[in-house]
C-alpha cells in the first residue's frame, strides 16, 4: 500500500452490515456452461436451479459413501 493514503478521516465499520450473505461467483468451463443451459432449458428450469439439484444429488453421493 502506498504511503500518502490518509485513513486519518475513515470511519470504522462504515459498510459493515451484520447478517450480510456474500454470494461468491461460480465460473464454469465455456462447454459445461452451453451443455447445462441446455439442459436447464430441456427441463424448463432456471440454470442456477439446474446446477443446485446436480451439486445436492452430488452431496448425497459423497455422504452415502462416508
């Protein structure tokens, strides 16, 4: 960080908002895009629905083998 940055006036906590949820983008490979638009398209569903019900049916895999 550069030296002549002047915090002397900043307020702490200014944009702080508790119980705020940060949503993390999610980038996918150009062919996994196209292929589950089109299948989210197939079903009728909106593509973040889609990709929600693969990753849950995902989970249940991972936990069942536990």
């Amino acid at each position: 960080m550069k030296r002549e940055y002047d915090f002397s006036a900043g307020e702490r906590g200014r944009f702080y908002r508790p119980g705020a949820k940060v949503t993390l983008p999610v980038y996918l490979d150009q062919e996994v895009l196209a292929y589950l638009q089109k299948q989210a398209s197939a079903k009728g569903v909106d593509l973040g629905t889609l990709v929600n019900e693969i990753l849950r049916r995902d989970i249940e895999l991972v936990e069942a083998v536990k």
